[in-house]
C-alpha cells in the first residue's frame, strides 16, 4: 500500500517527476537556446553561449546517470548510427589548416550529445514531458514577444540587440537575440509549426484561444522579422496543409472548419500584400533586395548558390576523408589559395547546406551513418503517429506530430543555411527522442494489459 488517498495519488500523478530547481534549469536552456548576441562570452574567438553554461551544469547535476548509459542502450533513436558518425567526425579533426576551429566544432557537438542522451535518460514520464513541452513552446512565444518589443522599440529608434535595419534607426529587421533575421527565423520557425500543429489537432494542452493567441503573436514576429526563407518555408507548410484538407475533402466530403479559416486568412492575405506591394513597388522593393526580383539585385541568391557548390567541392577534393565539422571554412578558404588563421577569418568562408556541410565534414565513409541516424530519428515517431493509439496517453500524439513536423521543416531550412551545431535544433531533437521514447513505453505496457486482459 502507498498510504495516499485518491486525491493525493491523483495529485502526485499530475506532478512533473523532477526537482522544481532542475524543471527551472531545463526551461532556462530551452528559452536561452538561441541567445547569439546576449549572455555570451567571447574566448579565444569563440561565442560561449550561456545556453551551453547551463546545460554543462545540468550534466554536472545527473553526472552519476552516466554509467547508466553503459549498462542498457539508450532509448535515443538510431544511437549507434549517431555515434560512429561523431567516431569519424574525432579521426577527421586533424584534417584541416586551422586546427582550433575543429577542436571546438567537435566540443560544441559533444555538449549537445551531452545534453541528448542525458535528457532522454533522465525524462521518464509523461507529466514530465508534458511540463516541459508546454514550457517549451511557452517560451517560443516569449522570444517572439520580445521580438516585437524590438520592432517596436526600433520604430520608436530605439535599437534593442538590433543587427540590421531596413531603414537605420528607423524600421528595423527583427532578429530577436540572434545574430540576424535569418538565424531568427530559422529558430522561430520550430515554435510556429508547433503551434500551427496545435491549431489543427485537439492537443489537451493548451486551450484553443491560447494556441489562437500564441500563433498569431508568432506569426506577427516572423513576418516582422523578414526572414524570407522563414515566410517561404512557413508558407509551403500551409499550402501543404491545405493540398491534404483538399484531397480528404475530395474523398469524405468533409473538411474541418479550421482549414476553410486558414484558407480564407491565408489567399486573402496573400492576395492583399501582392497588390499593396506591386501598386506601391517603389515603396516596397527594398524587401526583396539580394533577390532579383523586379529588377533588384541578387546578390543574396547568387551568394548562396555559389557558397553551397563551394562547400560541395570541399567533399569532391576530399571525398572519402572528411574535414571535420569545423573545417570546411579553412577548406573553402584553401581553394581560393587563401590560409585562415583565426575564428574571424573562417566567418568569411562558412559553407551553405547543413547537409553539404555534413557530406563535406564526414567524408563518404562517414556520411551513411549520418544518414541512418537521421533517418530513424524521422521514422520512429511517423511510425508512432501510425499505430494504434488506445494504449497511449491523449496528449501523446499531438506532442509528437508537433516536433516531427517542426524537425522537418526545420532541417528544410537549414538545408538553405549552414552549421547544424545549433542548440535550439539539438534541444528540440532531444524532446523528440524523449516523446518517442514515453510512447513506446505506453504501447508496449498497453500490449501487455491487453495480453493480461486476453489471458
């Protein structure tokens, strides 16, 4: 016997399952995960994030949950795929002209496999991940808060960590504490497909006039911020949505009234801001500056274009030894017949395509395992999503779609920017591992009472 009642059970269940000091610790790394240009220090031409001072602190806290990692597999998806990738990633350091940088590329990937597996080993129940997922996106939409605070500081001229400005001192682009609208938008993009996916689905988590709120907040702050992969990429999600709600339409004759709300929002704002800019062009076409749209320059686009056949070349000059996940900027540079010697120098010549970068960094040898990795981090909970779901708890499911989508579209963006070493998308692979980890968990006691109950 326990010795509680039914309400003290009741209550004990609904209780996340850690220390309120570490449930703290957890919640700060997630709203400091994308901190480029606040709370960092500066050693040896490196940004230490404060981010990383956090969770070194949170592994020096479950430091004795280590040695549990020896006795039984991790419950994080493909492992051992993941690992022998990062074995290849240690053999390729010396591979480079600038040693330093791949030293600490390599520290950086260690911290977030750190955080990965300590994390996935230490949430063991669903209230737990619940907590923390509800922070999580909490969190999201206190960065894109502030984001707002910072346009509207900005137009007031007033700059708050502002990196760029449409018009110095007077309308800037948003880029919350990242170090530009780009990398900005490719953070906020994660919580606004979460949030987004919480709109469709019953979800148990939050009301619908709080995810109602939450999205529109963030939408607000990735149009302001002018991220035009961030809009692109959100606007396929939509119309990705749409395309199924059509073809289900096509074969129930029913459609959720969520989707015609979005559908109508969605072509009648695309329509407005077409007219508004093409009748006001003069007004509006330093928006698409670096896209050669309508006669401006395209100097952004042909940039990318010409940095990510660089980082491919870096692969076809070492196609079989890779150079490491911090050597690709000396290798880039090496082409050109130019030697880095400092942190500084390489930001001059970072490569493009988190999976270029990746092909160039392990070599072909290596570069499978990236990709199985990868791919049973994707599989896992799709196959999840697919499986009966009687035996899991309800608020299973959407936590899961969320952050799978969110992955998704996330890589789909990186795939237009470079370095896959960013914390945010570690911390979120990480909540991932963890929700496929519980559901399994719930399936397999569900088989098991079912069994009992057929017995």
């Amino acid at each position: 016997m326990t010795g509680l009642n039914p309400g003290q059970l009741a209550e004990s269940a609904s209780r996340p399952g850690l220390p309120r000091l570490v449930l703290a610790l957890l919640i700060l790394i997630f709203a400091t995960s994308s901190f480029d240009v606040f709370l960092n220090l500066r050693l040896g031409g490196f940004s230490l994030r404060f981010c990383y001072l956090l969770i070194l602190l949170f592994a020096f806290v479950y430091a004795p949950k280590l040695h549990l990692l020896a006795l039984r597999p991790p419950s994080v998806p493909g492992w051992p795929a993941l690992l022998l990738w990062t074995a290849f990633l240690l053999v390729f350091i010396p591979n480079t002209h600038y040693l330093p940088r791949n030293i600490g590329y390599m520290a950086w990937h260690l911290i977030h496999l750190l955080f990965l597996f300590l994390f996935v080993e230490v949430i063991n129940q669903t209230v737990t991940l619940r907590f923390l997922f509800k922070a999580y996106v909490l969190t999201y939409v206190g960065v894109a808060a502030f984001g707002l605070i910072q346009f509207a500081a900005g137009l007031a001229g007033i700059g708050i960590l502002v990196t760029q400005w449409w018009i110095d001192g007077r309308l800037p682009r948003i880029n919350g504490f990242s170090y530009e609208p780009s990398y900005y938008g490719s953070y906020l993009i994660i919580g606004w497909i979460i949030l987004f996916t919480l709109f469709r689905m019953d979800n148990g988590l939050f009301t619908r006039r709080q995810v109602k709120w939450m999205l529109a907040l963030t939408t607000a702050s990735l149009l302001l911020s002018s991220s035009r992969m961030s809009i692109v990429v959100a606007s396929v999600f939509v119309c990705a949505g749409l395309a199924t709600a059509l073809f289900r339409l096509a074969i129930t004759l029913r459609i959720a009234r969520a989707w015609i709300a979005i559908a109508l929002i969605f072509f009648v704002g695309s329509i407005s801001a077409t007219v508004t800019v093409a009748s006001h062009w003069n007004q509006y076409k330093f928006l698409f500056q670096g896209l050669g749209v309508g006669g401006t320059a395209s100097h952004s686009t042909v940039q990318r274009y010409e940095r990510l056949w660089e980082t491919v070349d870096v692969f076809w000059r070492s196609p079989f030894i890779g150079v490491s996940l911090g050597g690709i900027p000396s290798a880039i540079a090496d082409a050109r017949h130019i030697l880095i010697s400092s942190n500084e120098d390489a930001k001059s010549f970072e490569g493009s395509n988190i999976f270029a970068e990746v092909l160039s960094a392990s070599g072909i040898i290596a570069f499978p395992f990236f990709c199985v990795w990868l791919a049973i981090t994707l599989a896992m909970p799709l196959r999840l999503l697919r499986a009966r779901w009687g035996a899991l708890f309800p608020d299973q499911r959407p936590i899961l779609a969320s952050l799978l989508l969110g992955l998704i579209f996330e890589l789909i963006i990186l795939s237009m920017n470079q370095n896959i070493l960013r914390a945010f998308l570690w911390i979120h692979i990480a909540l991932l591992a963890v929700a496929c980890k519980l559901a399994r968990r719930a399936m397999r006691d569900g088989d098991e009472n079912a069994m009992e109950r057929a017995a």
